[in-house]
C-alpha cells in the first residue's frame, strides 16, 4: 500500500513507471499486489523506499486472497495484462518482415529486450509468451540462416 504527494509529479511517475515494470496488479488506488517471493518482496520493498524519499507512505504486507476466486481472478487479470504485451510483441516482429538485415538484427535486439522485461513481470505465463518466443527464435534463424527465412514460404 503507498500514498505518494501529487506534487511534485516526478516521483509519483517513477513509482506508477516502476509499479508497471514489475508487472503488479492494481487493486485500488494505491494498493497493488504481486505474487509473495524474494525477488517481489525486495522490489516491493525498494518502491516502498522510493515513496517514503517522495515524502509518502508505504508499506509493504504479506496477504492471501479470500477466496480461492478472488485468487483466480487476480492471476486472470496478471495472465490477461502479460497477454497483451506479448501480442503487442508478436506485431512488432511483423514489421520486421521486409526490412534489410541490420535493421532486423538491431530490431530483433531491441525485441528480445523486450520479451525479457515481459517475461520477469509474467508470474502466470499465457500461451502468447510461448508463441512469442518462437517467432523471435525464427526471426533470429531468419537472419542468421538466410534460407530458413525462405524455407517453406512456397507450402502456405
């Protein structure tokens, strides 16, 4: 739970920045939660940190949903939200198609940053991260392999 000053706006920016980084799931206005390991926990504790310098309040508690639905439903939307930054992935891969080599070896570079940072956020894996994946990996053969990126384009 934290309460950040509105004004000044900066530091209330860099904990929502940060917040989003980590992949938490917003459940009211100030009060977010993510699933209770080391990593989370010492994160957790950092933007707790990062608020109280703000001139704000935090705090950091350890909690159970109520009810085996409640839980669901918060990994639902943790797995929908992952989702959709992996299909928004995937269409960034397709504007790479037709573009010379360096600027797919540097897209594909900036890709798989990209599915990094989505993938320490995604605690309940959907199967868009498995289907990004892959087109990265053929996307990487592509380029390394010039015929794998011609290979089966005539058996559609």
């Amino acid at each position: 739970m934290y309460r950040v000053p509105r004004e000044p706006s900066t530091p209330r920016i860099a904990v929502w920045r940060r917040l989003r980084q980590l992949g938490v799931a917003q459940l009211g206005d100030g009060v977010v939660a993510l699933p209770a390991d080391a990593r989370t926990r010492e994160q957790l504790d950092w933007v707790a940190d990062m608020v109280i310098e703000a001139g704000g309040t935090a705090g950091v508690w350890l909690s159970r949903p109520g009810s085996l639905s409640q839980e669901r439903d918060l990994a639902a939307g943790m797995t929908a939200a992952r989702a959709e930054e992996y299909r928004e992935l995937i269409a960034l891969t397709e504007g790479l198609a037709g573009e010379p080599e360096p600027a797919r070896r540097r897209g594909l570079r900036r890709l798989r940053s990209q599915w990094r940072a989505i993938d320490r956020r995604d605690f309940f894996p959907p199967p868009e991260r498995e289907q990004a994946r892959r087109i990265l990996t053929d996307l990487a053969a592509s380029i390394t392999d010039p015929e794998a990126s011609s290979a089966g384009q005539g058996q559609r």
